[in-house]
C-alpha cells in the first residue's frame, strides 16, 4: 500500500538526517522544530464558551485546550498563579527551602513538563512562594517547583482548581473576538488537549521530533560521560567563592498507589552513523571545534560538555512535552478499548500491524537480531531496513511508529 511520500521518505528530511549524523551540529534542527511547534493564537478558532438559543445563553465550554494556553503563555514568559492547589505526588521537603503560603503559588511559567512513563503533565513555575537560603548565609526569593495539571491516566488533576494570568491586549482582543470569556484571567477548559491532535501522532513533525529526541538523548549521554571522566581525572572549573550549600531531603509517607492504563509509544530508527566531534568552550564562551591533531585544553573541553549537557536537556524536555500532549490526544481519541487504531487521516499510512516484537539482544553478523522482544506492539513501519547501518538497542533498522496500551501503578498523595 502506497504512504504519504512525507512518512516514506522520512529519512530525506533534514532534520531527521541531521539527528542521525552525530557528527552534525543539530542546533538549527532544534530551532526549526522549536519554531514548528511554536502556537499563534489567532491561526486558532475555538468555539464559544456560551452558545446562544431560544432561551438565552447556556454554557457550553470552549475548545480552546489547556495545553495550547500554557504554551502561549510559556512562549512569552507569562507570570502564572495558581489559587488554589493540592499536590498529586507525596510532598519533598528540603531543608535549604520555606514554602511561606501554600495559596497562590505564583511565578514565571519556565516550561511544560510531561511525564515519559505516563500522562501526567505539569507546569513548571519560578514560585516566588519559596524562599531559598543561599551560600554565605543569605536567601533568595523563589525556586523552581513543578505543579501537576493532567494526572497519570490523562484526566485533570483533582488538586488543580485552574490559574489565572494577566492577557496582553491581544490576548485580550482575541478571547472577546471568538467568545471565549475568562473571569478573572482564568479559564474553564474542556480538554487539556484539543482531539484534533490526535492525527499527528502519524504525522511528519511528529515523527521527527521523536527521532530528534532520541539524538538530543544519545547527544546528552556521551557529553555527560565525557565530562564525568573529566571530573574524575582531576579536572575543575572556576566557580562561586562558596561551596554549594547541603541540604537534606524528606519525601512524605502519606501516599497511597493508584493502577491504570496508559499509552506507550516510540519511533524506532536505524541507528546513528559517525561519532561526535571534540568540542572546547573558552571562559569568555569562544566554542573550538578540535582537528583530531589538535592540543585540547581539558577545562574548555569539560566547559562546553556542561553547557551542552545543559541545553540539549531543555530542549529535550520542551520537545518531549510536545510529543506527549500528541499520544494524550491519540490514547484518548484514536483508538479504541482494546487500543486498536479507529483514526482516519487526510493522508495515506501504513496498515497497523499486530504483535509486533521488537527485535533485541545482540547484533547478528548481518547486522539483524532475532525477536526476542515480550511485549507486543502495534507497529506502523514506514521505511525498509537501512542494510549498511547497524541497526539502535531497539529496532530492525526501519523507521517504525510504535504503540500498546499498558498499566501502570503510580503514588499519589493521600
């Protein structure tokens, strides 16, 4: 059966090429698909909240989703409150922190957070509520906390009232213009994320996210090894006058353990080629790309590892919070509820095969492993096997969208 030449040839896609070439620099990949998955509000037309009939108004809830307002807000910095607020996980104490109200924590929205295990997804906010000691005896105002929206199985969190924040004019003008009303600030969503999404999940920018993920995950792993040998030779970098001031953690025993299902999904690929070059940051953050016959200086070398390490895993977790908000929409309206695919897509896809296993254990001397995988997937493959390229830890060298609907048991607090 004939696929949508996007999906067929997904290996000559740019991005994908670059994030399978370790020797590539992929930092105009993750800006390409930072601006793709940026949201203009206006490109949006969501229903009104109230519908108009022979009796008056009636409440009928927007469209407009929870996850396309945060990202909005994210995108331009917005100060976040949240008035009333329960945790979903059991509480973590430290001792170097004083949360001063448990009411209207309140912050910059630094980003959206997505579990990879599950559904549960939660705004990371700079809350000014905490008050931080520092070294040298002094404090600071704020620190980064994590406060949950979505619960694992991809309903609302029941200790998430809403938030509010200040529109700007144009945020403003387009709630009034398409109906959507807001009181003060705040909004009544009917879906953390719209349905519509659910399509992407087979989607061209879906998939190459995910291949991206997987590079910025490979990226991140040699440049966190190379920097903790480093470390480990002896190796220092200038830093504060003061050491970094110890704390002491407590997690509360008020829990109690919740079972269900949740969607896992991934996007096998053939494997990387090349290896990552030699890379050096000055102090005053001059980056040196080293000839193999170049005298490197360790300590620039341990420098740009860091702030590499750093970066990639920004923009891995901003990637794979879009990615998730994806499978959320797939796993709550595209299949069915013994998880087979029930979508229909404007564009052509590949049969979903059934009882799929994926290929594991060691590499054969074709290059092949046996199917020694258990759990059974639906498989979606959109590529034939890359002969000359050995194949990653999971997969047959082909470009496969993978599902299957498993249970999963959680804490949360009591």
């Amino acid at each position: 059966m004939a696929i949508a030449k996007t999906l067929s040839g997904i290996l000559e896609n740019e991005v994908v090429q670059a994030a399978l070439d370790r020797r590539e620099n992929i930092d105009y990949a993750i800006q390409e698909m930072q601006e793709r998955w940026n949201i203009n509000l206006w490109d949006r037309n969501p229903s009104p909240t109230y519908s108009e009939n022979g009796n008056g108004r009636e409440f009928a809830g927007s469209d407009l989703d929870a996850f396309t307002v945060l990202k909005v807000l994210k995108q331009r910095g917005a100060v976040i409150d949240l008035p009333n607020y329960s945790n979903q996980r059991p509480q973590t104490d430290r001792t170097d922190q004083r949360v001063v109200s448990s009411h209207h924590r309140h912050g910059k929205l630094a980003a959206l957070v997505s579990n990879r295990e599950t559904h549960s997804f939660s705004v990371l906010l700079y809350d000014h509520n905490v008050i931080q000691d520092q070294p040298g005896e002094q404090q600071t105002v704020g620190a980064c906390r994590a406060f949950s929206i979505l619960d694992d199985f991809a309903c609302f969190h029941a200790g998430f009232e809403g938030f509010e924040f200040d529109p700007t004019n144009s945020e403003r003008e387009f709630f009034e213009e398409k109906g959507v009303e807001f009181q003060p600030g705040s909004l009544n969503f009917r879906y953390f994320v719209h349905p519509s999404k659910a399509g992407s999940f087979l989607g061209e920018k879906k998939i190459a996210t995910e291949i991206l993920i997987a590079r910025l995950a490979d990226e991140i792993g040699h440049y966190r090894s190379l920097a903790k040998h480093l470390r480990e030779s002896g190796i220092k970098l200038g830093g504060s006058f003061f050491p970094d001031l110890e704390y002491d953690t407590s997690v509360s025993e008020d829990k109690v353990s919740y079972t269900g299902q949740v969607l896992e999904s991934k996007v096998t690929i053939p494997g990387f080629l090349g290896s990552y070059p030699l890379m050096g940051e000055s102090g005053s953050g001059k980056v040196t790309r080293y000839n193999e016959d170049d005298a490197a200086d360790s300590q620039h070398v341990l420098r740009y590892a860091e702030h590499r390490v750093r970066d990639l895993r920004r923009a891995r977790r901003d990637f794979q919070a879009d990615a998730k908000a994806v499978d959320t929409a797939f796993f709550l309206n595209a299949i069915d509820e013994t998880g087979a695919p029930i979508i229909r897509l404007g564009w052509s896809i590949p049969e979903a095969g059934t009882d799929y296993r994926i290929p594991t254990g060691d590499v054969q001397p074709n290059g092949r492993r046996k199917p020694m995988g258990r759990k059974l997937w639906y498989a979606y493959h959109l590529t034939d096997p890359i002969e000359e390229c050995r194949p990653c830890k999971d997969g047959d060298g082909r470009v496969s969208v993978l599902y299957r609907i498993v249970e999963k048991t959680v804490q949360r607090a009591r």
